[in-house]
C-alpha cells in the first residue's frame, strides 16, 4: 500500500533517538522529508547522519521549554524543504517516582516540557498547516489506567490526551488530524533505565512480558510503523484517537 508519504515534510521533537527516530526512520523509508530535534546537538548531528543527511533530515538542537522552539522548527521545515505536512510531538521520559513523591520543582519541570512544550508544537504546527495535516502526540498507557512508579507520566499524559482530542475537534473543519499514540513495553533506553532500575533487569523484563499477550516487548521500528501510517495521508480518516501500540497489554476494549 502506498502511504502517499513521498515528499512530504514532517516536524518529530525528541527524535535523536528512541521513538522518535524510530518513527523518522519509516518516514524517509517512504520517502518523506523530516526535521528532527533533540536537546543534545551530537545526538541531532547523529540521528541526521543516520537519517540520510541534508537531502532527507536535518536537525536542530532544540529544548521544549523554549517558547520560540515550535517557531523555529515551522520555519526550518518550511525554508529547507518547502512545506510543513505535520508532526510527530514526543517528550522524553519525565523522572520516575510516585506522585507523591515527586517534588514541586520536578512538577514544574515535567509541566513546562512534557505537557506544555507539547501543546506549544501541536499548536504552532496545526496553524501552520493551511491545506490538510497530521500532529500525532506521543503519551503512554498511563492515559488508560495508572503505572507503578511513573506519577508524572499518571499525571500528565492523560492531560494531553485531552488535550488532543480537543484540537482534533478544533482542527478538523481545517482537514487536520490529530492523534495520541500510547506505546506500552517498548525497548528504548527509557525501558532499558525502568528495567534496570528493578533491580533485577532479566527478571524485570520476564514479568513484564508476562503481562503482554504478545509475550514480548516491541521494537521501536513497529512502534514507527503505526505513527508513520497515522501521519499519512493514508490514515485520512483517523482523528481524535488514543491508539494502543501495546502487544495488547491494555486490557479495556
């Protein structure tokens, strides 16, 4: 199936690596354009390289916590490569810890990146795109029910679940779609820290795939595989979602 994917241009934050990239790398297979950020400019100059360089990526080393970064990357996309077709808005993982537990000063922190740095780019980029579109946020299971551990992530992801699908509301009547897409047991660095922070990592992970119907944890690669499909073209008529990308861990309907 063709996605319909060829030359166009999409925006991915905290794409240097982990699901981001995972997903910037199944855009340009099929033939999109991307403009990836990250904090650390050598893990941008990386992931670009890794990418294709200038002809299918570049990079610009960017924080959420900026107020002019979601400007920034419009204009980039826009001046190197001639249109903006959408976005994949992904923030890495906020400090673990139950929500008691957690600090002001890190509530603060993890509101100011993971929640409003989102809405910023979803916002910047959906009054962008004049004829058509995707933004495709990246949340967590914890939008459907609470993770041992992870208070901020319980806190905050279900608020940009909201947050969503009230600007798919929104935006629709402007042709553009907006998404959440809720990764479960994925193996990212962010996995590989929560395993090793168990203790016992192998058997972390044996009672983790314990718990997925599948009996494994994804790769990032089928993680970017869906996002790259809900970003295009293809998934014309799919907006205002939450989808799972779990191996069926979620246990409601």
């Amino acid at each position: 199936m063709d996605l319909g994917l060829a030359d166009r241009v999409y925006v991915l934050t905290g794409a240097s690596g982990g699901l981001g990239l995972a997903t910037a790398e199944q855009l340009v297979a099929d033939g999109a354009r991307v403009v990836i950020s990250a904090r650390a400019p050598e893990r941008v100059a990386a992931a670009v390289a890794a990418l294709g360089g200038a002809d299918r990526a570049i990079g610009l080393a960017a924080d959420l916590t900026d107020p002019g970064t979601p400007s920034r990357l419009v204009t980039a996309a826009r001046e190197h490569f001639g249109r903006l077709d959408g976005a994949l808005i992904s923030v890495g993982g906020p400090p673990t810890g139950t929500a008691a537990e957690i600090t002001d000063a890190q509530w603060r922190e993890s509101f100011e990146t993971v929640f409003l740095g989102s809405v910023r780019v979803a916002r910047e980029v959906a009054g962008a795109l004049t004829d058509g579109g995707a933004i495709a946020l990246v949340l967590s299971t914890s939008v459907r029910g609470p993770l041992a551990g992870l208070g901020v992530s319980n806190g905050l992801r279900p608020g940009l679940a909201g947050v969503a699908k009230d600007m798919a509301d929104e935006y629709g009547p402007r042709g553009v779609r907006v998404v959440s897409l809720l990764p479960g047991r994925i193996m990212t660095d962010r996995n590989r820290d929560l395993l090793a922070a168990a203790g016992d990592p192998d058997r972390a992970r044996a009672e983790a795939e314990a718990a997925i119907p599948l009996g494994r944890i994804g790769d990032p690669a089928e993680f970017g595989r869906v996002a790259a499909f809900l970003l295009s073209p293809a998934a014309g008529y799919v907006t205002g979602v939450s989808v799972p990308v779990d191996g069926g861990a979620l246990r409601g309907l």
